[in-house]
C-alpha cells in the first residue's frame, strides 16, 4: 500500500469527494491510519469565523486523526467558481500545499488528496490541478462519472496524466447516474481502453454509506501497489 494518493477526476462534480472518502474507509479497514487532504476548494460558507468548505469538513470528520482544518484545505475560496478566478487576490501557491502535505505525512500512513475540478483545471494564472500533483508526486486515481461522454472524458484524462510522468494505479467508476444506458457496456469499452486497473464500481447512493462503498474496491490492486 502506498503512503499516499492524488484523486482527480474527469470534470467537476464526478464524485471525487464520495470515491476520496470511500477510499480512506477502505484504507482504514485495511488498519492504516489516513488522513484526507484537500488543497484548493472553491464554494465555502464562513464558520466560526473561517471560510469553510463542506467537501474539506467531510475529508476532517473522516479522517483517523484530528488535523487543523488549514492543513487539508490551504486553499478556500468562498466563490464557487474556477480556483484560478476565485483566487484572484489569494492565489494558490504550490509550494504552500507541498508544505501542508508534508505536515500531514508525518501524521498518519496514508494521505488521500482530492484535487479540484478536472486535470488541467487551472489554479492560477500559470498553473492547473496537475501541477499540484506533480509537486507532491503521488501516483494517481482517476475518478470516472459514468454518463454520456464517460469513455472520452476517461481516455482524455487518462493520457492527460500519463503525458504528465507520473503513474496513474487505476480509475474508479462513479455509477450515478442511474437513468444512463448501457452503464456496464461504458464502462467495459474504458477498461479495455485505458492501461490502468479498475479499482472498483461506486453504485449510485441517495445517502452515502461510505464504510458500504469502501467495500466496493478491489484488494487486490490496491493493498499489492
């Protein structure tokens, strides 16, 4: 198992929050302590004072340790719009992340990042979410929605990450759309596409069971890298 993972995805709103949490259930069925991360999140609501986003709250509840809230999401935003817009007079600084990350990886033994929209969504004016992940340097999860456009959408990011040098150890189908057709066909025409596992079959939840979902990977690909 490695000590950490880069979840992206092939648009916004696939459910990268629900696969990132799922896996940091199944990690710690597995008996490793996981703290999620979650660097760049823009769309948050002021709590106590802080701008807070419900996506980075629900990575800290799950994770196995307490963790200060800036640390697994250095970046919020309280627009929900584009990081790269959002952040106009707060731009993402990479570096900043990296050390955040680093702060986390002494804490427990494994580290889920999400990142934010798609690959190349930017972050500022000169970097996108792939440059995050390229400084942190984890091998990647994609998160697949399947729906109509899911096998293109897959193998644009799937090469996309490849290009970027860095490993990518699988993909995760988000079923949820439940109304999409030939679901299980879509779904086979991207594993015989893409040169990368499928980790697992996320089925479409009204309220999220995480534990549930966490079943739903394959072992074998994921305590074996």
């Amino acid at each position: 198992m490695r000590s950490g993972y880069f979840i992206t995805g092939t648009d916004t709103d696939v459910g990268k929050t629900w696969a990132t949490l799922a896996l940091m259930h199944f990690f710690q069925q597995h008996g490793r302590t996981v703290l999620g991360m979650k660097p760049v999140a823009a769309g948050a609501l002021w709590q106590e004072g802080q701008l807070k986003n419900a996506d980075a709250l629900l990575l800290q509840a799950h994770s196995s340790l307490p963790v200060a809230y800036s640390l697994i999401n250095p970046y919020v935003y309280e627009q929900a719009i584009s990081p790269h817009l959002a952040g106009v007079n707060n731009p993402v600084e990479v570096q900043k992340i990296v050390a955040c990350y680093q702060q986390l990886k002494v804490q427990a033994e494994c580290i889920v990042v999400e990142g934010a929209g798609g690959w190349l969504s930017p972050i500022n004016q000169h970097q996108a979410i792939a440059d995050v992940a390229q400084a942190l340097g984890l091998p990647v999860i994609i998160v697949v929605a399947i729906r109509l456009g899911c096998i293109n959408q897959a193998l644009l990011t799937y090469r996309a990450v490849k290009s970027s040098g860095l490993e990518c150890v699988g993909w995760i189908a988000q079923c949820n759309d439940v109304t999409m057709l030939a679901m299980q066909e879509n779904i086979q025409s991207i594993q015989v596409r893409v040169d990368a596992p499928l980790l697992g079959c996320l089925p479409f939840q009204a309220v999220a069971d995480f534990a549930e979902l966490a079943r739903k990977f394959e072992t074998r690909y994921l305590i074996s890298t």
